[in-house]
C-alpha cells in the first residue's frame, strides 16, 4: 500500500497502526535476510509507537499526515535511539544523544520508524558494497546492487518493505538508486530540508530526501520535512511547498529541456529507450521538447569528486579516535600519533580513505589552485548552464524549460563486484545526478521503461531536474509523467 492510503486507512479505522507496523516487521523479517536492506530493526519501539498512534486516534486526538506510515531511516540519521553507524566500523557502536530534525517532523506527523537501512560507508559509492555491514542487494535480482548510497533505502522500498523512506543524496544518492530499484526518489532543492542531525559527507552538496513508490508519496514525506530549521542555518526561510493537494493539476504545455550532453554513446541502450520513451510521454501530452546545450556537465564527476572529497576529508576529522567512535588499542611505548592513525586505519574502509586523501590533497597548499579552486570554478559554470535553460534566450528566441529530462543513471543495475576493483568506472556512474547537487537543484528520479537483461527486467531511471525551490511544479510535471507511463 502506499503511504497515503495506509495514513488515509489508520485515519478512518479501516486498520490500526499496530496491524500496519507488524505487516512491516514480517515483510522485513522474510526478506531482510536475502536483501541486507536494514543494519537495524527496531521491532519493541515500532509496536510502542504504533500503539500510541492507534490510542490517539482512540482518544480523538487528529492524526498526522502519515499517521502510522512505516518509514526507514539511511543509517547517517541520528536517533536519539538505537545505534547510527554510517555503515561504518568507525561509528558501529555509535549512538547518538539526539534525533535528526527530518526524521522527528515525520515522527510529528505520524510515521513510525521501523529501522535504519543500510547505505555505503559514510555514504560515499554507487553500488551499496562499501557498507561495512555487507552489501545490499536488488530486489529484482539479488547477484545485482541496488545502486547507492541509500541502497538500503532504496532496497527496503522496492521491496515493499515500507512505502516510504528517507535517503540523503550528495551526488546521486537517492536518485540512482532509485532508478536501479525502481521506485521514485526526490532531492530536494539545496536548503529546502534541514540537515540537523545527518552526518555530513560533504555539506555544500549534502540534502535529505524521500524514496516511495509514488510522486505522491514523496511529495507527502517532503511537505512533511522540508523548511526552516534554526539548528541549520542554510534552511531557506520560504513558506512550505503546498505539495500533495496541487499535485493533480497539469503543467499547461511544459516545455520540457533535454541536454544534448543526456544522449551520451556511453549509454545503455536500455537508457536511451527509457530516455526516449519519456520524452514520447511527454510530446503526448503536449509538451515541448527543445535541446539545451549544459555545455560544462562534462567536467561534473571531475569537479565533483574534489569539492566533495575535499569537505569530506575536514568532515571526517573530527572520527579522531579520541571522543566518540572506533579507538585502536595502542601497544606499549604508542603515543596520540598512533591513536589518531591506528583508530582511522582500522575504522574506515578503503573507499573512504581513498576519498580522505584526495581531499586532503586538493586542499594542501600549492595544489589547492589547480585542483579544489579550479573545482569551484567549475561548479559556478555548471550552475550558470542550468540557470540558462531556465531562463528565455532573446537571441535565440528558445523558451524557458519548465524541467530538464535526463536518464538518472548511464547502466541499469550492474552485477555485485562488477565495479569494486575500477573506482573511476565506478564514480563514472554519477554522471547524471552530480551536477544537480553542484547545482543546488532540486531533481526526482522516476521508473522509466524497464530493460532485460540476461533475461532479467532490470528498471531504469529517468530525471526530471527543475528550478531551485520550485518542486511544487517539478512533482506536478513528474506526476503527469507517472501517470502517462
Ligand atoms: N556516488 C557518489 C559518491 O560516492 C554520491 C554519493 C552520495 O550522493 N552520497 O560520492
């Protein structure tokens, strides 16, 4: 069932919470141990909250918006209960003393938390292996990655697990896996959704979103997450978008922008049908499609990976060995410096040390021009493409794009170790979703048609990117695309 209906259900009797949180827990025990979907399952607290649901309604108290919804949280949300690990050996005892402002506003409005899901290690790859906790897998076939970061959450949706769970997407995170699972994922614009309590990556890029199995459904998790936080000071201050009401009404004849730099000769052909067919749906509906020219998306994994490695490697600093996280016994004569290098060593894995020197590196003095600053440059004219294709063009007489069309991801969904040994192929499935985070855009991954492999339907992603703090009109276009598929 979707959220809606399931809060629509518990709002009207038709069922208790209590029914709906026990459904989750033995869809989760029956497929958990295949998927690898969740780190943790918290069962007592689930049911005690279920509970508290189905006595407020008992007592006439008005229900939330996702009144008994189960949710999953990515494991770099803070609770101020279980454990938050970040799929890491670094923080795999780590618990945090408060919960993330995202995931209490959905508490707010009634969901109830069923665990927290697996996601590559401190939520840096595209596959869901580096999670120290072991890889997850894809619902529609278990020798394929569900893609990642939040492959957990990703995972968890598609197989019905629970209707809804929130991802956080740096490069990618929540829409390409998305796309490899097929289900829909929503970042939001940059500011929309506090990051109060997520465990930073990279914090210019870092935003928390929504994976659900309809438009509607993300539109409804956002309502309830996004706005301004005083404990996040890059919150816009905006009024909420009004998200999951309007959501019906049609763009009037959308013009829809595809890049030219979308019909890449790398693609899969799967990928360029899947791309293809959305655009059809779209000319179907009365859309106009014009091509728009994101002249510098070329350099977006180059720039990317150095502005994000490079907040990484300050971000990380602080996992010292010293306050809180994994601490490496010394031997005898072993003083501060083998604290900090033996606790690191043994607490992160390869990929994360990979992106901790690279940081570093970008930013040490006499490299930090060529490398962090040229990244930055390059980021500024990655946002002046986008701002482009939204803005009319005297010269040329091109109209504004209401959204830009793009695939989510070059390949559907690769084969577990595929990818492990080549961190370049690997950083090269990023392509399409890092520049919206460079961007600051708001984006939502939908299924677009499906493509088999080895006799295997494999779903496929496609991207709808939009005007900053403008998801009101990017669901509305993405929910016309949705019901025309
Ligand atoms: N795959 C990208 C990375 O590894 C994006 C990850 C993310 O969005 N958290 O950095």
């Amino acid at each position: 069932m979707s959220a809606s209906a399931i809060a629509a259900g518990v709002r009207n009797g038709d069922f208790s919470a209590v029914e709906v949180a026990r459904g989750a827990l033995e869809r989760v025990e029956a497929l958990n141990p295949a998927l690898n979907a969740f780190i943790d399952v918290f069962r007592e607290e689930a049911i005690a909250r279920a509970s508290e649901i189905d006595r407020a309604r008992a007592s006439g108290e008005r229900l939330g918006p996702l009144a008994g919804v189960p949710v999953a949280l990515k494991d770099n949300m803070c609770l101020s209960w279980g454990r938050t690990t970040c799929g890491s050996r670094m923080l795999a005892r780590y618990r945090s003393p408060y919960t993330l402002t995202a995931g209490q506003r959905l508490i707010d409005a009634g969901a109830v938390v069923i665990g927290k899901a697996n996601m590559d290690e401190f939520a840096m790859g595209s596959s869901g292996e580096t999670s120290f906790f072991g890889a997850t897998r894809n619902p529609h076939d278990h020798a394929r990655v569900p893609g990642g970061s939040s492959s957990g959450s990703a995972a968890a949706v598609a197989s019905g697990m629970v209707p809804v769970a929130l991802g956080s997407d740096t490069g990618g995170s929540i829409r390409q896996p998305a796309g490899l699972c097929g289900i829909v994922g929503l970042k939001p614009t940059y500011g929309r959704v506090s990051r109060y309590g997520l465990v930073a990556y990279a914090s210019s890029l870092d935003q928390i979103g929504p994976l659900g199995r309809t438009v509607e459904d993300c539109a409804l998790v956002l309502e309830a997450i996004a706005g301004v936080d005083p404990n996040d000071g890059t919150t816009a201050d905006m009024p909420g978008p009004a998200l999951a009401g309007a959501l019906d009404e049609p763009v009037e004849g959308p013009v829809i922008g595809v890049p030219r730099q979308a019909h890449d000769s790398h693609n899969h052909p799967g990928v360029v049908s899947a791309l293809g067919g959305a655009i059809d749906a779209f000319v179907k509906m009365g859309a106009r499609i014009v091509e728009v020219d994101l002249a510098h998306v070329a350099h977006g994994i180059a720039a990317y990976y150095l502005v994000a490695s490079a907040e990484a490697s300050s971000n990380l600093a602080r996992f010292d060995g010293v306050r809180y996280g994994h601490r490496a016994a010394l031997g005898p004569g072993e003083g501060l410096l083998d604290l900090y290098c033996r606790s690191r060593s043994e607490g992160f894995g390869p990929e994360v040390q990979r992106r901790i020197m690279l940081g570093t590196y970008a930013l040490s003095s006499g490299y930090y021009d060529a490398y962090y600053n040229t990244a930055l440059r390059v980021r500024r004219l990655i946002r002046r493409d986008y701002d482009a294709a939204f803005a009319p063009d005297e010269g040329t007489g091109a109209p504004a794009c209401d959204a830009i069309l793009m695939p989510s991801s070059p390949n559907p969904a690769f084969r577990l170790g595929e990818k492990s040994s080549d961190p370049l192929a690997m950083y090269l499935e990023d392509v399409y979703t890092v520049t919206v985070n460079l961007a600051g855009l708001p984006a939502i991954t939908l299924p677009g048609t499906p493509t088999v492999v080895d006799g295997v339907a494999l779903p496929l992603g496609v991207q709808l990117i939009g005007r900053a703090f403008d998801e009101a009109r990017l669901l509305r276009l993405a929910r016309m695309l949705e019901g025309a598929g």
